[in-house]
C-alpha cells in the first residue's frame, strides 16, 4: 500500500499541470494508519526519500468531531519524524473514507473554478461523475469543515476546491488517478489556451533595468505582459493560496509611466503585504532581485494558469483571503524548508 502511495505521489509529482513545487499532497489508509505527505516535501521525490508521516487512524474521528484538532498528536512514533509535521491538509485526507486520497493544484480545475462564466459549462462536463464543489476556504481547519459538510452522507469521490484545486479519492492509486485525468481531460474544452502564440511577443520588448528587480527569463511568463485577458484577472487579486505563499498577494501591475518599485508600494500599501513580481504592460514581467526557485516556479504557474483563461472577469481571493495566507505560522513553516 506504502508502495503504490509513493509510486503514485512520484507521478503525479512530476506533472507540472497538476502539481506545482511543493505544493498537492496525498495520502494512504491502512487497518491502522493514515499516512499523509509531510509538510512542506516534494511529491516528485517520493522516490528519493521518506516524504510520508503515519498518523494513529482515530484522528480521522476526533478531526471529523473537530476540524481544529492537531494532528501532529497523531503520529505514530514521534521521536522518528522529529522536525516533521503533516501538510497542512491532513484534515482533508483523513476525513475521506477513500484508502487513497490525491489532493493536486489542478490548472484546468483551478482556471475553470475562478471563472464564473463557466459554471454552467462545468456543471454539463462533469455530469456523471460522483463530484462536489466547494468555494474557496482557507486550507486547514476551514477548508476542512466544509468538506465534511459537503460529504456528509454521500458518496463523493472527486471535490472541486475553488481558487485552489482537486481532490480525487478511490480504492486504489489507479482509480484516484484515472479520476484526475477525468476532470481534466473534461474541462480541458473550457480552456482557451495561449501559450506562445502571441504575435505582440516576437516584437522586441523594451527592456526596464531598475535596481531591486529582474526580468524574468522565461517565454510563457513573459507573455503575461502582452495578455489582455490575463492581464484583467491578475489585477482582480491572487487566484489561489500558493501564489500568496509564495509571491505573496496578487502582482504588481504597473500603470502608464510608473516605475517598478512605485507600482510595488503603491500595490504593498493596498494590499497590506509585500508583492513580489512585477508586470510592465506591454513591456515584461519582473520580480523581485534573488526570488528562490520555489517562487519563480509559481510565477511559471501563474503564467500556465493566465494564458488558459477564457475571460478575465475571474474570482480572486479577497484581500482578508490573502492576508491570512501571508501571516500563516504554517505557511511561514512550509516555505522555510525551501528558501
Ligand atoms: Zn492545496
């Protein structure tokens, strides 16, 4: 059972469209345990090294009973996982009666849910499947709530998070992953993907050199700064929690005229956190001088997920969303282990 929760982990790990640097987690029940991807670890190197904690099975009652219950006094053997601590989204793992249980940032799931234009759309595709959907809630303890709720006395094996992913759960790592592909390969109509087909780009961009921040070397998020569409959403707010993590809340976008570092203040002082990239429209996408990979890999992200929208009247997460993200202890703990 161990086996085929890392085989799958490694899988899904390695599909960017699905799991982004540290982010999705995934977990397996035996008679006993559930054990549950640690905080902060890679999918993809569940081959390379333990990323798995077990847990007691009776947290699965006591989380159900109370969604704030710490399940860190569940793990089995603590002295052998000393520094570790479960994701952040056990409670959502254990709360599934499924063995296996895959939880993914999913980017056809994540653009359809922000797109309130497609709500009909994505009632029709996903017609016949056992599935839910849950508008966005802080991961954790909330999120966790509404998930019982919205379970309770049905047989749900797929959850649509909105501004956030999919969960997926089944008998076997077959069944959780034949799910995914399901949901995605079903939206994947909804998309209007644009990745390297703007013209605008093969004119060549006026570059900015302003201290503090750097062009970033990369095609796809580049276009971000020629995208009428994306352009209108990002400036709506941050699209789901991993982009406030670790890029803290929504962009920058530069008016007409203004230079990078007044658009960050002016963007700081609305938002009440620091942001740390930065478009210039029709000139390019910046960040902040010396981002580590983890946040350039969610700029990346970000541009997959823009470039896929249809329209750019989207839901964000609101500025309280954000900011409770941003001073999050948890959060603040999972970025650590990869700066
Ligand atoms: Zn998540």
């Amino acid at each position: 059972m161990l086996s085929d929760l890392i085989q799958m982990s490694a899988r899904l790990g390695d599909n960017f469209e699905l799991v982004q640097g540290a982010g999705g987690n995934t977990s397996a029940k035996d008679s006993e345990h559930i054990w549950v991807k640690s905080s902060g670890r890679v999918l993809a190197d569940a081959n390379q090294e333990m990323i798995f904690l077990p847990l007691s099975l009776d947290c699965r009652k006591a989380i159900i009973e109370d969604p704030s219950t710490d399940v860190s006094r569940y793990i089995v053997d603590p002295d052998k996982y000393i520094g570790l601590r479960p994701s952040i989204e056990t409670a959502l793992h254990a709360i599934l009666d499924h063995t296996f249980v895959a939880h993914v940032h999913a980017m056809n799931t994540i653009a359809a849910s922000i797109q309130p234009s497609l709500n009909d759309r994505i009632d029709e595709v996903l017609c016949g499947l056992n599935w839910v959907r849950i508008p966005y809630r802080k991961p954790g303890e909330e999120l966790a709530t509404n998930i019982i709720s919205a379970t309770q006395n049905t047989e749900i094996d797929i959850i649509i998070l909105d501004n956030h992913g999919l969960v997926c759960g089944g008998d076997t790592t077959e069944k959780v992953e034949s799910l995914i592909c399901e949901v995605e390969a079903r939206l994947a109509p909804l998309m209007n993907s644009r990745f390297g087909t703007d013209s605008n780009m093969a004119t060549p961009t006026t570059r900015i050199n302003e201290p503090g921040y750097e062009y970033v070397s990369d095609d796809t998020v580049q276009q971000l700064a020629f995208d009428e569409i994306a352009l209108e959403a990002l400036s709506a707010g941050s699209l789901y929690p991993d982009h406030v993590v670790f890029l803290g809340p929504g962009v920058a976008i530069a008016r007409e005229g203004e230079s990078m570092s007044d658009a960050v203040a002016r963007s700081n002082k609305v938002r009440g956190a620091s942001v740390k990239s930065i478009i210039v429209p029709g000139v390019g996408v910046f960040a902040q001088a010396g981002l580590n990979e983890q946040s350039l890999t969610m700029l990346y992200c970000l541009a997959r997920i823009g470039l896929r929208l249809q329209s750019g009247t989207v839901t964000s997460l609101t500025n309280s969303d954000e900011l409770a993200l941003v001073d999050w202890e948890a959060e603040q703990y999972r970025r650590s282990l990869k700066t």
